[in-house]
C-alpha cells in the first residue's frame, strides 16, 4: 500500500467533503455529550470512560480510519484531527484514547498482512475492535525503537510474554499492538510489532494508576502473555523503525497535538463564554488592560499550534518519504509546541480569571483538569528526548529546508 494511506484509508478524493465533515461532526457531537456527562466522575474516580468507549462503539467513529471497503467510514487524517481536537474539547483523556486507536488502525491499514487485515478490519469498522498500543517497556527509557522482550518464535506461533508499564486503555481493549524484539535478533533495535487479539493472550493488571491528570485514559501497568499466529507481525519482521517513521509517529503527533489544543481551545471557549455572560459582565471589567492581555496571550498561542498543526497535516498526506529530515523536524516541532503552547495558554487563563474560575475545581471553566491533563503532554514521549533527536536532525540538513 502507498503512502497516501495516511492522507486517506479510502479514495483519495472525496467528492463531498463537506457532507463528510458533516456526517462526522454528527457523531462526534454525540461521543462529546457522553464524555462530557462523564468527565467529572471519570476525572475524580480515575475510571475509565467507558461510556464514551460505547458511544465510539455506536457511532463508528472506531472506523473512521478504515476504508469503506471493509465496512468503514473511509476517514483520513484531516478527519481524524478534526475528530480528536473536538473530543479534547469534553475531555482530554477520551480524545487521547480515539487518537491512539487510530494510530493503532492506520499501522494495521497500511502495514498489515492482507490475511489479517481482511479479518481485522470489519471488526474494527463494526466497533467491535479497540486496539491499544503497548509499546512501553521497563528498562528502555521509552525509547521505542529498541526492545528487551524477546518474541518466540515455536512452531507456526509467535509466543508473547510481555510486560508494559504504561497502557493507555489496556484493560478495556478488545485487540492490542505489541513491540517486542523479533525472534533471533541480533540487537535490541530489531523491533517487530505484533498484533493480539485479547481472546488469545491473558491480561493481567499489576498495578495501578493514581496520576496528576489524564486520570480516565486509565494508563495501568499490564502483563500480557499469550500465542498467535505467525502472520499477526504488522509489517516486516525486525523492521518496526519502517512502521514508526511512516505512520506511527505522524499520526502520533497529529492526534495528540489536536487533543491537547481542543483541550485548550475548549477551556478558551468556556472563560470566554463566562465573561460575556450577565454575571460575568456584572463582576469582571472586560475593559482591563490586564486581562485583554492574558485572553489575547492565551489566543495567540492557541493560533500558532492550529496553524503549525494544519501545516504539518498537510505535509503528511502529501509526502511520501517521511523519513527526511526537514518532515521530522516538523513533526517533532508539533509535538513540542503543541504540548508546552497548549499547556502554557490554560497557564494565562488561570491568571487572567483567578483563585475562583481558575484554580479550584467545580468551575464552569474547568481550568483545573485542562492544566493537570495538560501537564502530562510534555511527557508523552519526553520533550527532552525529542530535542535531542532535532539536534541530530539538524546537522542533517545544512540547507535548513522548510516542508
């Protein structure tokens, strides 16, 4: 399959585009509702919002990414960060969920084996199949281009024994794509990621997670053992450098990215709505010279990511060799601005409304949890780490080309 698959799992025209977005803005609206009722309870309990799962379920959005050929809503990426910033407005943690399973659904689109794909793939488009990524490991320092846990190989079987101390969605997966070190590697960096269905493995959770934010992505620590056929590796045995540079980490840093900033844009919106409201007006001057900065602050930041953000979509659905240096860059150069831009927007809208709307919890605004989950965007695979790589990256390309 071409690369275009990250820009469309389906024709690369679609001729009503707007009846698209459209017919996609009717269901988002109705998982939104559901993570919204739920939010407070999932945020405070640290559970799991299973009800917005159902509601992804029901609507189909867990197809979005999968061609109408199997069943699915034929989406492609421009659909899938407009459908993850409008979930991060509810909630944070749902968006982030969407986001990874669409990850999880392009690798399997583009890089699975036609036999698996033709049985996985209506599966997913029926909302029978949410997948979860299971790519950290203890020992590695998240560094997922390299592996501790040997796959094994026996008989037509591929043997599973694997723990993974960060599982966003884990316990609630019915399918999960799995990095381990390929079967007679020679070094840690020959990775093969593997496909399970749930029914075939033993799922056991070893511990729990009690986190500042991002409390209902229920990220617990799993052991995963099990058997599954020899044709479940996603891509080419060794090779999980090919799948993470070409779908992976675009699609990684898209949809997170549109996560946090609907999860920013959404906090905006509800301080803007409460200081134009009569109460607002009655107890805040909108003329402050103070707060006009802040609220145009918390914009302007909130506008660069939307526009770096809509930038590099572009760049992935019409580049075929991501692997160049100047594509990198700009993908990891979303990744970081989104996540300390967005982060710091929510940081003036604290300031600008104080103690009562900003700090506590219970408000309208719910400033609170945008800054806790939040907080976590910078260490989803750490800022540090990334920066490091651009530095590499840069030596690479002298010229300093613009994509």
């Amino acid at each position: 399959m071409s690369a275009s698959v990250l820009a469309a799992a389906g024709p690369a025209v679609a001729p009503a585009r707007s009846d698209r977005r459209r017919r996609f803005a009717e269901r988002t609206e109705r998982v939104a509702a559901v993570a919204a009722e739920h939010s407070a309870r999932s945020d405070t309990e640290s559970t799991f919002p299973a009800e917005a799962l159902a509601e992804l379920r029901h609507t189909g959005l867990l197809g979005l990414m999968v061609p109408s050929t199997y069943g699915g809503l034929d989406g492609d990426i421009a659909d899938m960060v407009q459908v993850s910033m409008d979930l991060g407005r509810a909630d944070m943690s749902v968006a982030m969920i969407f986001a990874m399973h669409c990850q999880q659904v392009a690798a399997v689109v583009r890089h699975a084996r036609p036999a698996l794909r033709d049985r996985l793939l209506p599966e997913i488009a029926g909302g029978r199949r949410y997948l979860a990524s299971v790519t950290t490991e203890a020992g590695t320092g998240g560094h997922l281009l390299s592996a501790q846990s040997p796959l094994e190989a026996s008989d037509c079987d591929l043997v599973i024994d694997r723990f993974a101390p960060v599982v966003t969605g884990g316990a609630y997966a019915d399918g999960y794509l799995i990095t381990m070190l390929a079967p007679n590697a020679a070094s840690p960096a020959e990775v093969s990621l593997v496909y399970a269905d749930r029914q075939d493995l033993d799922v056991t959770v070893k511990g729990d997670w009690q986190a500042l934010g991002m409390r209902a992505s229920h990220s617990l620590p799993l052991q995963l053992t099990g058997r599954v056929p020899a044709d479940r590796t996603i891509g080419e045995e060794g090779d999980f450098r090919t799948v993470m540079t070409s779908t992976f980490a675009p699609m990684a840093h898209l949809g997170w990215s549109a996560a946090w900033l609907g999860t920013a844009a959404g906090a905006l919106s509800r301080v803007l709505r409460l200081l134009r409201s009569p109460g607002g007006r009655a107890r805040t001057d909108l003329h402050s010279e103070l707060l006009l900065s802040r609220l145009s602050r918390a914009r302007r930041r909130l506008d660069q990511v939307h526009a770096l953000l809509t930038r590099t979509q572009t760049t992935v659905a019409e580049t075929a060799d991501l692997s160049r240096p100047a594509v990198q860059l700009q993908l990891n150069a979303l990744k970081i601005t989104a996540s300390e831009e967005c982060l710091r927007a929510v940081d003036d809208l604290i300031d600008a409304v104080g103690m009562r709307h900003g700090y506590l919890k219970g408000s309208p605004t719910r400033l609170e949890q945008a800054l806790r989950d939040l907080r976590s965007a910078a260490l989803n695979y750490h800022n540090d780490r990334l920066d490091l790589v651009d530095g590499k990256l840069a030596l690479l390309d002298p010229e300093v080309t613009f994509v």
